[in-house]
C-alpha cells in the first residue's frame, strides 16, 4: 500500500545517505538527547531548515552511533500521497508495519521521524501507543505551535523534549559565507567583510534556501512565496478563516510596522475588522512563527495589558520583502536581528517605556537581567533619547550595565555611575 513511498523517502536503506546541507549549531544538543527515551520534538517556521535537521541527526545515528540503517524510518507526513489517508491514525500504524517489512529492521531500537507532523491531526495516539510499548525512539517536527497543545501534552505529558529550530544565525551564515569569525582577532581582521555580510543578512535574513541563493531576484520571490504558503496553506485552512484579504492586509502591515507600538482596536481599524478579532489574528501568526509579540513591562499584569504591543518577524527577510514600505529603514531592520538572536536564545522579552523608550528589556529568572538598545548608529540628533533610553531602564531595573547596538560603532561609556556598551550588530552577533 505504502511501499513506494517508504522507499522513496528512505533511501539510506539502499545504502544512500540523506542530503543534509550545511551542519547546524544545533545538532550537537540534539543529538545529545539521541540515547534518552523522550519524543524530541522541533518546532519552528516553514523552510528554517527542520527537515534538513532530522536527516542530519540520521547520518550522525548511522555515521557515529553505527545504527542499521534499516531501524531508521523517516516519514513527511505532508506528501501529498498521504493527503487521503491523514485523518485516520491507524494509517499511521500501518505505515510502521509497512514499514517492518520492507527495511527489516533489526533487533534493538528503531528511530522513527515524523516531519510536518501536524498533517496528520491524531498523530500523537500513533506516537504514545508505540511510545508506551517501548523500543521506538521519536523524533518530531512542526511548523505550528499548536503541535504542542492541551491534547498533546494530556497525552504526552511528561514524555516530550521540545526544541526550537530558527532560521541560520549570523555565525552559521558566516562560516557558509567561508568568513572566519571564531576568534576574537579574526573578527577583528574580517570586520569590513562581516559589516557587509551583517548589511545582506539584514536585507534577506537567514532561512537557508536565502543564504545559499545567489540571485536577489529568486531571494524576494521565494521570501514572498514562504509567507503566502504559510498564510494560505496553514494559517487560513487551519483556523477556518474566511476574511482572507483582510487577514493578509493585517500581516503586511505588521511586517511593514516592527517595533511600532499598537492597540488592537487600531489594528482593527485598519484591517477592517473587530479589534477581538485582529487579536486573534495576531496570535495565529504567533502560532506559525511567523511574528513574535512583547509587552511594556510592568510589575502588574494588569497594567501591562493596557499598554501597546510590538511586533518582530521570525526573520528579516520577510520585512524586506512583504511589507508597504517604500525606502530602507535600517534601523528596523537592525532591531529585528537583534530581538531574532534574543529569541532564538528562548529569552523572555518586553520593552520599556517611561520618559524614554527602551527597545528590549530581559527577563531572567527572577528579575530584569538586562536593557538593549538598537539604532542604526549614535549621533547628535538622536543621542539623548537613545542613551537616556537605555539609561532610564537601568535606573528602574537596577542595573549597573546597559547596552547599545549600532551598525559599526563601538564604545564605552561611563554615565552617572553606570556603564553604556555600544556594541557593532555583528561583533553582538557572533558573540556567544
């Protein structure tokens, strides 16, 4: 029933290993979960390189952990050949007998991994059965943080490790890039050439088919195909919507308005909607990791609802390429790195603002642990609001050290007894 498939998406059991590109930072972590007998599952936005990753972790399994090939099942689960069958979990069950015949697998532990998961909605009754009889070890993917919701996690509860999986960072781009950026004296040494990888990388963003394409063109057009097969292959089918146009002015607008505060009656207003339901909106996008949504922090919950929101994309390519804005900002475009590589290290991020604005305030486990601001550069127009930004918030917060991020500049400053950093964006991102 199923064995063309399975053998056209296993072809290491012929002895052909998986394409897997370039290593990800990533894959020495996951792979240190390879022994546990957790489900790991990957979650992040289309095209960041999640299935790339699983054939990563198979050549690892059969290169170092010397695993037959044949106790390796891979499936994506959004082949349009099991687009009839999705509903049914029991095809699932029949897929992995299928699938015991063909590969033989043999006596031990099998690795079985399920890319794009959520396509089959009762995946997880699959999963926990063969999860409880033991012996299989699972590896999951999903563009939708809803692979992790209530059902799951009544069912799973206990037995999931979830990882986040991101577009390139500037480090990964780089080293492709063939840019030595390890060492503190080779940055040094390549710093026009890194500024100038920080400037396209600004621009296109990180997801791997951008970066290893050399054509500006193709970068722009794959970029809008990502978000209008995101949008209208996942977001609209899956929450049932029916004003599509009105939902897809509202992404564009948000794209074309990062870091800009807002109200949901405003983006209501401007979508032609109920400010309830642009809200709701919002929090699919949210869901498909296509934006991300920080509040201004405040000690009362309460309080901080009231405040306006800020939006930041999963990555800069899509400012560039889906959004109304006629001429470059590339203080926005900086800013949207920065709070990507903050994201990307799970950090919990609001912004502050009083007197003056504080682009990105950190939580740590307790308190704030610190304050960044981002602009493209520090000059006498803008210097008091920048630098009184970062310093109110280190007042309130109780910190003796603030950061700013610039284009090129660098420098310390010493200010009422606290310490400002000005920090180039990409000496910060290649930092650890």
């Amino acid at each position: 029933m199923f064995e063309q498939l399975l053998a056209e998406q296993n072809k290491h059991w012929r002895g052909q290993k998986p394409e897997a590109g370039f290593e990800r930072e990533c894959l020495n972590d996951l792979m240190s979960y390879a022994a546990t007998k957790h489900i790991i599952a990957l979650l992040g936005v289309r095209r960041c390189g999640k299935s790339t990753v699983l054939k990563q972790i198979i050549n690892r399994l059969m290169d170092q952990e010397k695993v037959y090939p044949g106790n390796i099942l891979f499936l994506n689960l959004e082949s349009p050949v099991l687009e009839s069958y999705k509903n049914d979990p029991a095809n699932l069950k029949r897929l992995f007998d299928e699938y015991r015949v063909a590969a033989k697998p043999k006596k031990g532990r099998v690795f079985v991994f399920l890319d794009e998961a959520q396509f089959f909605p009762k995946w997880q009754v699959f999963v926990k059965d063969l999860y409880e009889k033991g012996g299989v070890k699972f590896f999951i993917t999903g563009s939708n943080s809803r692979l992790l919701g209530a059902q799951m996690a009544t069912l799973l509860s206990g037995r999931q490790i979830v990882k986040k999986i991101h577009p390139f960072n500037f480090q990964e781009i780089a080293a492709i890039k063939g840019i030595e950026a390890k060492e503190e004296l080779a940055i040094a040494e390549n710093g026009p050439a890194l500024i100038g990888l920080c400037d396209e990388y600004l621009k296109m963003g990180g997801f791997p088919e951008i970066v290893l394409e050399r054509n500006d063109t193709l970068k722009r057009e794959l970029l809008a195909n990502y978000y209008r097969s995101i949008l209208y292959q996942d977001i609209v089918p899956r929450f049932e919507i029916k004003k599509t146009k009105e939902v897809e002015s509202l992404l564009l607008y948000l794209f074309s308005n990062i870091g800009q505060g807002y109200s949901y009656n405003s983006l209501g207003k401007f979508s032609q909607i109920q400010g309830k339901t642009a809200k709701e909106y919002v929090g699919f996008f949210e869901e498909s990791f296509l934006l991300s949504e920080i509040s201004n922090y405040r000690y009362s919950l309460k309080k901080q609802e009231n405040y306006p929101k800020k939006v930041y994309a999963v990555d800069n390519g899509f400012i560039e390429t889906a959004s109304f804005a006629f001429s470059e900002n590339y203080g926005r475009l900086l800013e949207n790195a920065v709070f990507a590589k903050l994201a990307a290290a799970d950090k919990k991020l609001f912004y502050y603002r009083n007197s003056f604005e504080c682009d990105f305030v950190v939580k740590g486990k307790i308190k704030i642990a610190a304050v960044i601001q981002a602009t493209k550069s520090i000059q006498q127009t803008n210097e008091k609001r920048e630098i009184k930004g970062v310093l109110e918030a280190m007042k309130i917060f109780d910190l003796n050290e603030g950061t700013v991020i610039t284009r090129e500049q660098e420098d310390e400053r010493k200010i009422d007894g606290k310490i400002v950093k000005v920090i180039p964006l990409y000496k910060w991102l290649l930092a650890n």
